[in-house]
C-alpha cells in the first residue's frame, strides 16, 4: 500500500489496513511518500509494484 503525505485520510486508513493486516498474519508494507496521489505513478510503479510482483508470483511448480 502506499499514501500521500497531502492525503492525510488516505494515509491514517492505509496505516490502520496495514495494522489490522499485521494482527492478521498477513505480511504488507506501507510506504507513505510526499505529493498527491498521482506523484510519481510511474517511480512508484517501476521501483515498488514491479518488483513486489516479481518477487511475489510464481508461474512454475516450485516456489519459493
């Protein structure tokens, strides 16, 4: 999940999913980051999207 700093109900609702995804055993990371929500789309895309699915799907019988 990520939030802007200028949204700040945005970023205290991520912060509350991520706690409440804490408590649950899920694993997640919240990264807040100044400017609107439309800030640097596609950094955020290539740097944090991108690589989280990279690291996160797997297409084959054995995964790690």
């Amino acid at each position: 999940m990520d939030a802007a700093v200028t949204s700040m109900h945005c970023t205290s609702v991520r912060r509350k999913s991520s706690e409440v995804l804490d408590h649950d055993g899920v694993v997640n990371t919240i990264t807040i980051y100044r400017g609107t929500h439309p800030s640097a789309v596609r950094d955020r895309f290539q740097n944090f999207v991108v690589p989280f699915f990279s690291k996160s799907l797997c297409f084959t019988a054995v995964c790690h």
